[in-house]
C-alpha cells in the first residue's frame, strides 16, 4: 500500500472529519439517496484531489483510504479504490471544464452514479457529457440505453438531418421538429442479406420495434405499415405511420434502398398531404414526412426541398455490413447473441 499513513497526524484527522461525512450523509440519505451521495463524491472528488496535489502521502493514499472507509463502513459501497478513481475522474472531468460545467451542477446529482460514471468514460468534451445527461433526465434512460445512445453517436446525429422545416412549419414547431430527426440513423440491429428490398427493410425494422423506436426517439407511437389512405378513387399505401405525442402530429415514414432522388420528394409531399386531408384531426399540428434514403447529394436534396411546401426531412440510414445470402442461416440472430450476453459496469 505504499508509505503507513496510520501515524500520519494530517491524515487521520483528515480521515475523522470524512468519516463524520459519511455519517451525516448517511442519515440524510433516507430523503434524498442520490442527489446526497453524488454531493458527498463531489466533495470526496475535491478533497482527494486537494489531498494529492498539497500532501506528501505518497501514490499508496487512495489504497490507505479505501482500505480505512472499507473498514469503518463495511456495509456501504463506493469506497473500492477503483471507485474512488472513478470519483476523483468524475470530479476533475466538471471542475477543470470551466464555467460551463459549474453552472448546471445539480444536472450531475440528477442521474445516478453509474449513468455519471458511463458519461465521464465515454465523452471527451463537457457540452456532450451535459447533453447526454439532459437526455437521460428527459427520458429515464437505463444505464444501458445511455451507453447505446452514447456508443451510436446520438449527440453527432440528432438535428442534422436536411429539412426545409423552417420554411414549412411556424416556430417553435420547427425547431422541435429539428430536433427529432437524425442523420444518419443506426440500424445496425438489423441483419440483412446484400440484395435485400425495400419491403424486406421494412419488415425487419418492424420486427425488431422496440430497437427501431428506440433509435427514433422518444414520443414515436406507431400506428401501421403500408398505411392505406384513398385519394380520388385510387389507394396509396404508406410505409411507415407514426403519431409524434410531443409534437402532436403524424409522422410519414418513406424508405428506399437507393440514393436520394428529386421525385422521391415529391411522392412524400403528396403523400403528407393527403394524411394532412384525411387523417388530421382538430388539434393535430400539420403532418411531417422522414426519407429515409442510402446516401444523399446534399446539393440535390437542397434543390429538391426548396419548393415543397409541406415539412420534409431526408436523412440517410446505416446497417452493419450485409451478409451473403448463402451465409446468413448459418450465423446466430441478434436475438440470440443478446440473450448470451450481458454488458455494464458492476457497481462495488
């Protein structure tokens, strides 16, 4: 354990006065569990960190202090040295960033340690570790949902998408509506064969709903595929129909295997007008339709949605890469991968 801190006077009054700590935040933890302990490993952060640069107890300290906080609270967790480590990172992550992290601090004791701890180890900036804690208070994100969000890039992708929204939709609808959209979106949940088909993706991201939505975001309901709505006397059938419940609108699916195309623009147009004209109810805000696409000249796609008049976006979709088609029974599903593995940090 490196140099004995037992006689070490600084140390063991240091020590006492941390012990009275975890005492008082211990009896204070039946109000508010998390928000009091995340406050106490600040402070902890702060004074390990204050510890190591003025004292001369050696690189054995964290292990002398864990070792002792171990010893006095035997049934408490979080005093592992690896723990500690994880504090004092945590500490030093927000605290060397500047204002911007001081501000929001409160936003840090918001979610639970270990959802901290998966944010600190995954993000290098502080702005991304605050929007990925803004998210997971928004939605209750499980640790291991953060860590997909976190692992698939959602603070690169959302709001990139290309839409004509401001143009189309009254404010602050269009910067919501902004909001919701991705480019690209991950589908790498889905295992498909190299020749596959329009109808086959569809298929496929409905089986596997839950992920699909998941990667849409929240306030996604589904309602249908291949949607039929009657204009004139002919039926048009739609992709993909959702209902948005934050912003209050149906939301049109449109997706194709290939690269993005002028028409493809103007069929999603008409079809968003005619679920405007038959689907819209009092109440409802005006209908938004998603192209999903292959790839996409942003050029093009510019030039193609500057005369639509109803609120389109166009984004592009990625997959893992496509097996052949004489390999693909061969190989387990994703579903059976899942069920052998299990991922996460185990709390000590």
């Amino acid at each position: 354990m490196g140099s004995n801190l037992t006689q070490d006077s600084d140390y063991l009054e240091w020590l006492k006065e941390l012990k009275k700590k975890v005492r008082q935040s211990q009896l204070k933890a039946a109000v508010a569990v998390n928000t009091t302990l995340l406050e106490f490993y600040w402070d902890l952060g702060a004074d390990i960190v204050e510890k190591q640069k003025n004292s001369s107890w050696g690189s054995g300290f964290l292990k002398w202090l864990s070792h002792d906080l171990m010893s006095e609270f035997p049934d408490m967790k979080g005093f592992s040295k690896r723990n500690l480590e994880q504090i004092r990172r945590w500490y030093l992550f927000y605290s060397e960033a500047g204002p911007i992290a001081k501000q929001p601090a409160t936003q840090l004791f918001s979610i639970p340690w270990w959802h901290n701890v998966v944010i600190v180890s995954k993000c290098k900036t502080t702005p991304k570790a605050f929007f990925y804690i803004q998210k997971t208070i928004e939605n209750n994100w499980s640790r291991s949902v953060l860590t997909h969000q976190i692992e698939s890039g959602l603070y690169e992708r959302e709001g990139k998408a290309m839409t004509n929204f401001r143009t189309t939709l009254p404010a602050p609808q269009s910067d919501l509506a902004q909001q919701i959209l991705k480019d690209p979106y991950n589908f790498d949940f889905l295992t498909l064969t190299e020749d596959y088909n329009e109808r086959e993706l569809e298929q496929n991201l409905i089986q596997h709903i839950t992920k699909f939505l998941l990667e849409l975001g929240a306030g996604f309901a589904y309602i249908g595929k291949q949607v039929p709505i009657q204009v004139g006397e002919r039926d048009f059938f739609l992709d993909l129909l959702f209902y948005h419940t934050r912003l209050h609108c149906y939301v049109v699916i449109e997706l194709k295997i290939v690269d993005f195309e002028p028409e493809h623009a103007g069929k999603l147009n008409f079809y968003i007008k005619a679920v405007d004209e038959t689907l819209r109810k009092d109440g409802d805000n005006p209908t938004i339709g998603i192209l999903l696409c292959k790839n996409k000249d942003r050029v093009v796609v510019e030039y193609a949605l500057s005369d639509i008049h109803k609120p389109i976006g166009v984004s592009e979709y990625q997959l893992t890469q496509a097996l052949p088609e004489n390999l693909k029974s061969s190989l387990p599903s994703i579903e059976e991968i899942e069920a052998k593995l299990s991922g996460g940090f185990e709390d000590e």
